[in-house]
C-alpha cells in the first residue's frame, strides 16, 4: 500500500487535574474518572470508525486533551493494540503523547513507552517560575526539567511547548529562555505566543482590564527573533508555530496541514474521512451517552464539497514553510480553487508570498501577517484556474 495513503489517528482525554487560565481546548476538571468505562467507551469509538475506513493503514496515532499523560497506561496500551488490529501500522509508525511535566506524570513515562509510544509532547510552557505560576501551571521549573531528563530517557523521540509574549516580557528576557531552551537538544519545539481566546479567565481578565499582552509590535519582534535563534540553531519553522531539526517535524501534525485522512475519537474529536467532516460530542458525559445510545460517539457527519475541501486545504497548507501544490488544490474543488489570482500577484510583488512551479508559499516576512494574508488570497467563490494551476 503507498505509504500517502495512510491514516492518521486523534484520540481525545478530556481530563485535567486543574485547567489553566489560557485554555480554551476541551478539557475538565472531575473528582474521578470511570477508568474501565472510559477505556470501554474510547474502544468502541475507535472501532466505529475502522469500520468506516477499511483496507487503510495507520500512519500515526496522537494522544491528545487534555491530559493524556493521566491516563492508565493500559488504556494507551488498549487503544494502540486495537488500532493495530483494526488497521494495521506503516513501518515507520509515529505514536505522540501528550503529557504535563508533573513528576508524578514522569513517573509514568517508562510505562507509557512499553505501549508503544515513541513520541512525547511535553507541556512545560516556561523556564521561569513567575510565568508559570501566572498560567496556572502545577509544575515549577525544576520539576519540568526533571520530566524533560526523563522523558528524553524514556522516549526516542521529544518535543516540548513554550509559551511567550507574556505581559511584560522583553525581548531580551524571552531570547534568554529560547536559547536555554534550545540547550536541552530536543528534536522539536512548538512554541506559541500568547492569545486571549473567548471564554477563558484570561479573557474575563482583559476585559476587566487586569491583563494586558504586548502590542503588536512588540509581539512581532518576538515572532521574528524566535524565527531568526531557531533557524540558526537548526530547528527552523516549518509551520506558523512549530520547529524541528530536519526530518523531525510532527508527522501527525504534517498530515493535517497537508490535507490529508485523519479520524478523531473521544470528547470534541474532529476528523476528515474523505470528503466527510465528523465531529464528536464535546462534553464527556454527552459523549459518554452517545456511545451508550449508538455505540459511538458522533455528533455530525457533515459532506464536505470540492470548493470546501480545497479552501480548507488552503488555509491549512499555507501554514507549512512548504507551502502548497495548487494543482492538488484545484484537484479537490474538481478543476476550480478559491484562490485569488490578482491578490497573489498583488502579495508575492511585495514579498509576502511566492508562486513558483504551481507552489504557493508566503515567504519568512509574509509569516509575521498571515492572518491577513489569508482572507485576500482564499476567496469565498471558487474561480478557475488556467491549466489547473496558476
């Protein structure tokens, strides 16, 4: 089987010992879990999709929440030994880990490894224990770097999140903390600045006028330096927010942003099957009672069209350094894209973006305004491109 053609696998732990200020992901707070329900429940969610999806192969399973690192190792282990079952792995099967850096998760990790996973996803989102304490963080910085030292023991593969722009932060202090940072020799970074997502403390916060991130000038020149120290130390950007040496991006990750399958399982889970998007039932008790009434846990099964999938594809694949192929794009709308050829034109003559040999790709200074560049080259009605390219 081509190795494109493989699967990629989301599955969602929607439990957090206490949840942060910043988050707006699909994560709660209970006193107890039900572990063999939940593991019961996750089992028959997964097995609803393989029979959606046969004679494909699994090209990577992530671990998401949430928390996953809370979960009982043999869940994980439950979870990958049917997958396996179900579709098969590709040789080269990558299998991430969410985790919080709390020595009684690290505690884990030996075990965590024994299941199968070979990639973790450590959230230590800062060097500095002020900024911690200020995200709502359990963990401080010696105990993150103690789970660092384990994991790295633990798992072949590691990344770590680092969170910046915080109120205040100079751009000299965060230069410091990227470069200790990038002391530690891990293959991938996911570093993100700070936003006030609706619902979340931090927004009450803000409107009540108690917090107050950085200007946009001032968050640009973080974006820029943090562009410039990782690239000089070999893990440059490969998507708006992630840096790896090269051949140590997410591939799970990779699969989304280049449009490919992936399936989504658990509390709130997306997934693409085809040209179908799913979306699972976002509270756990609403999801646990779906998988009880119809043994699994969706909410909606939506038929995406040509033009649909091709905007999607778009606005995803211009996140990658790579850029996109927009003859693949004008495939998926069925011989049309929504891609605005005179904005493009417009763009790539003031070095924002390049066209080159069917490739769109928004160039380093381009990145700093890619939201705005987004919404003038992605248009709203599909329009025909000479030759199936522009």
């Amino acid at each position: 089987m081509d190795e494109a053609d493989s699967l990629a696998l989301y599955i969602h732990w929607p439990f957090c010992v206490s949840k942060c200020p910043y988050c707006d992901f699909n994560s709660h707070v209970r006193d107890s879990v039900d572990q063999d329900r939940w593991r019961a429940a996750l089992l028959a969610d997964l097995t609803h999709e393989a029979a959606l999806t046969p004679g494909r192969r699994m090209g990577s399973v992530f671990f998401g929440g949430g928390t996953p690192s809370l979960m009982p190792p043999a869940t994980v282990a439950a979870m990958l030994d049917a997958a396996a079952g179900h579709w098969g792995f590709t040789p080269d099967v990558e299998i991430t880990l969410e985790a919080n850096p709390s020595s009684v998760e690290a505690a884990r990790f030996a075990d965590l490894a024994a299941t199968g996973v070979n990639r973790v996803s450590l959230g230590l989102q800062s060097l500095d224990d002020a900024a911690l304490a200020f995200l709502g963080r359990a963990h401080g910085v010696t105990e993150g770097l103690a789970a660092l030292a384990t994991a790295q023991a633990a798992f072949p593969r590691v990344s770590f999140d680092l969170i910046y722009a915080l109120p205040e932060q100079t751009l000299a202090a965060w230069q410091s903390e990227l470069s200790r940072a990038l002391s530690f020799g891990t293959e991938h970074l996911s570093l993100y600045q700070l936003t006030v997502e609706p619902g979340t403390r931090f927004a009450t916060d803000a409107a009540q006028g108690r917090l107050h991130i950085p200007d946009g000038d001032t968050a640009a020149d973080l974006f820029e330096a943090t562009r410039a120290i990782t690239a000089a130390a070999g893990l440059p950007a490969y998507e708006t927010s992630n840096h790896a040496r090269p051949g140590a991006e997410s591939r799970h990750n990779l699969t989304y942003w280049r449009y490919g399958d992936y399936l989504g399982v658990g509390p709130g889970a997306h997934g693409r099957r085809g040209a179908c998007a799913t979306v699972r039932h976002k509270k756990p008790e609403n999801w646990l009672g779906a998988i009880d009434r119809n043994g699994h846990g969706l909410q909606a099964e939506e038929p995406l069209d040509g033009h649909a999938r091709a905007q999607e594809a778009l606005l995803m694949g211009l996140r990658l350094r790579e850029g996109v192929y927009l003859r693949r794009v004008a495939a998926l709308a069925g011989g049309q894209a929504p891609v605005d050829r005179g904005a493009v034109g417009r763009l790539e003559r003031l070095g924002l973006l390049t066209l080159a040999d069917e490739r769109l790709t928004v160039t380093e200074t381009g990145a700093l305004l890619l939201d705005a560049i987004l919404p003038e080259v992605v248009t709203a009605a599909p329009l025909r491109l000479a030759g199936g390219a522009i």
